[in-house]
C-alpha cells in the first residue's frame, strides 16, 4: 500500500479542495457555511492564508488528495500572533483511516516551528467525532457558546478547545 503524502496545498488544488468541503457544507452542521465555495473561493483562501505565512497542507494518496488542514491567527490584532485557529477535513468517502491524524501531526509540526503557542479548535458542540479526535490529541475543551449557529432550522452551540504546544 501507498503512503499518505502531506505536502503544501497549491492554487491548482482548489477544485478537489471544494469538492472535499462541499458535503460539510451541504449535508452537515459541522460547517456553519450555507453556500459552498467554488475552486476558486477556495484557491483564494488558501492564498489568503499561504500570504498570511501560515500552513494549509494537502493528505494526498495516489495522486489524489483525500484532506486537507491549515490554521491562521486566531484574531486580527497583532497580540495574537502566537495563537491560531485550526481546521481539518477530510474527504467523508476516503476507504482510509488515519487522514486527519497525519495531517494534525504535520499542521503542529509547522506551527511548532513558526513559534506558535496556542492551539485553538471551534467545533460544533454537537460533533462528538471532532471533540473526541482533538481530545486525542491533547486539547481541553475550555469554553461553550450556546445558540451561535442556526442551520437547517436548528440552534448550533460551539465548543472551544485548546491546547498550548
């Protein structure tokens, strides 16, 4: 079996970026997104993030992409940075495990060495399958905002974990 590449997302990556995010969007409440952003709203975040100096890495498996995870400053002033925000999806109909976990351990090697301290996951408090994985990987849920979110006529509560490096 082939091994799971991590490598720097690039602007050609956009399309499959969208097509990964899109369910998430579409299907879930994990995303508090209503309409799905094409390849290029994609390819421009990953720009908008790249200049921004922070990571957005690719899981890519036989030449296909299967996730992909980044962070960016976890708030506009310049006292936070040191303190990111972090993401990670993973294609839903990927036949392997393990896709987020290597991708975690890549995007934390990176911001490790960019001298980030602060680690910070806004997950949907419903999405026990989040929570869990970022409890896994030393994060302390530390904060709820209830009603935040409303989709699909439904009132979301956002869960805040951290973990310092």
């Amino acid at each position: 079996m082939a091994e799971i590449l991590i490598r720097s997302a690039c602007q050609e990556d956009g399309d499959r970026l969208a097509a990964i995010y899109r369910p998430y969007v579409e299907e879930t409440t994990i995303s508090f997104e209503y309409q799905a952003p094409d390849a290029e709203e994609m390819a421009q975040r990953l720009a908008d993030i790249q200049a921004a100096g922070y990571p957005y890495l690719v899981a890519e498996y036989e030449g296909e992409i299967w996730g992909y995870a980044y962070a960016h400053q976890l708030g506009e002033r310049e006292a936070f940075k040191h303190s990111v925000e972090l993401s990670i999806y993973a294609d839903r109909q990927v036949p392997v495990k393990g896709v987020g976990y290597r991708l975690f351990q890549a995007l934390e090697a990176a911001l490790k060495a960019q001298d980030v301290v602060s680690l910070v996951a806004v997950i949907t408090a419903s999405n026990n399958r989040s929570i869990a994985f970022h409890e896994r990987q030393g994060f302390k849920q530390v904060g709820l905002l209830p009603k935040v979110g409303y989709k699909f006529q439904e009132w979301l509560d956002t869960a805040y974990l951290y973990k310092e490096l």
